[in-house]
C-alpha cells in the first residue's frame, strides 16, 4: 500500500488478500473516502469494514467486493 493508506488489517486466505478496517466513530463521506483510496491498490482483492457508524456500501468499490459489517446493530 502507501505511507497514507495503511490499512488496519490484511488477510490473506488462499492468495486472496483481504483488507478490513476497523471505525468506531467517523463521519460517513471519511470512512467511503478512505475505502474507495485502498480499493486503488492492486494489493486489494476484497474490503471489509466493521463499523460503529451505521452505513452500507455499494456492493463494490472500484470494482472489489465491499462488505460492511454494523458493530452498533450487532450488539443489540
């Protein structure tokens, strides 16, 4: 990746790597913006987020697979 996109976590099954980062609180537009910088890498295959902030995503951003996962809703 770059000195600027470092992603919090990368797994890695079966060659596939994975990028999943991890907010608690932040602004909507920051964490899409933020996604959509990782997605440029080639290094990404797939994005996950976890999230206190309740959003959804497109199912892809730049053309990987982006899943985000509502820790808010989750712990209801």
């Amino acid at each position: 990746m770059s000195s600027r996109d470092i992603i919090d976590f990368l797994i890695a099954p079966e060659g596939a790597r994975i990028g999943v980062e991890l907010k608690l609180k932040a602004q909507r537009k920051a964490i899409y913006r933020q996604l959509c910088r990782y997605a440029e890498h080639e290094e990404i295959h797939a994005l996950v987020l976890l999230s206190g902030t309740a959003m959804t995503l497109p199912e892809t951003i730049n053309g990987k697979p982006a899943y985000v996962f509502s820790m808010g809703t989750a712990w209801l």
